[in-house]
C-alpha cells in the first residue's frame, strides 16, 4: 500500500511539471517595414545549448537510472525556419542585397519556475541589414525535457509569432 501511494504521488509530480503554462509570446514592431520585405537572412553565430535530463531509482535489486542529453543550435533552428518559408540564408551580409536581407539575432533573456521546473525565456531581434535598424522583437519562453528543449519550444513560439500572417 505505501509503494502504491509513493508511486501515485511521483506520478502526478511528473504530470504536474509538464503542465506549467507558458506565458504568450510578445512582439514589438520598431519600425513601419514588415517581415515580407525582405528575401534573406543573416543569423548571427549563437553556439550550440546542450541540455541534461534523467531519473534515479531504487529498487529490492539495486538502482536504476537513466538520462538524455539534448543539443541544441539556436541558428539552424531559426534557419531551417525561415529557409522553409522561402527566404534564403547568407553567410554574409552583401551590399547589394542588404536592402532585402534580416539579421537575426538570439539571446536568452531569462528564467521563471514553473511546475516543478522552470522555463526559459528567448529573444529574436530582427534588424534590417541596410539600416541596422529594428523591424521586430520577439520574446517568449519554452519549456520541455531539457533545457536544449526549453530554447528550441521558445525559439519555434517566438518565430510562429514573427510570422504569423495576423503579425505581419
């Protein structure tokens, strides 16, 4: 009976730590140009995000464990995104396109605890290449498995948000 009660109690703690509510992207257009105007796209470098998760356990035989490691490159994903829409990446920024090239640039910018983890917050800045001006900022958090999780849910919000046809 008290392996039962133990084990309902780890069950519904799991349940509960996927069930924290992620807070609604944010978008702020800086200027009057929009998403569309533009064919490519410079993402600046931002370095793989590796995350960890796993579990130990014993048991009448001894203990049990197990772990994932996840990594994550904030580029490609922010890449593969826009390349599926059609823009096409350069490796550097050329003069004679720069009137139609976005640079993208990555950061995070925070963490909150929610459930019994927390999530993390990212934000996409897209600047024009001619002008260095801001066209948009986008803010949003994730939360998954791992923290390479966590970034890439937030990354995708971020960028479902940016392109959403009521945003542009």
């Amino acid at each position: 009976m008290k392996k039962a009660i133990i084990l309902s109690i780890i069950v519904l703690a799991v349940t509960l730590s996927g069930c924290a509510t992620l807070l609604p992207t944010t978008i702020t257009r800086n200027s009057e140009d929009d998403l569309k105007n533009y064919s490519y796209f410079y993402v600046n470098p931002a370095g793989a995000k590796t995350g960890s998760a796993g579990y130990v356990t014993g048991g009448n035989y001894g203990v049990y464990g197990s772990s994932s490691t996840r990594t994550t490159e904030p580029c490609d994903i922010i890449s593969g995104y826009l390349i599926k829409l059609g823009y096409v990446r350069v490796a550097t920024i050329d003069e004679n396109i720069s009137d139609k090239t976005l640079v993208i640039s990555y950061g995070e910018t925070g963490r909150r605890p929610a459930g019994l983890g927390y999530t993390i917050e990212v934000t996409l800045q897209f600047t024009s290449a001619k002008t260095h001006a801001p066209v948009c900022t986008v803010t949003g958090e994730g939360q998954g498995e791992t923290e390479a999780d966590d970034i890439r849910i937030a990354i995708l919000r971020c960028l479902d948000t940016a392109f959403s046809p009521t945003n542009n």
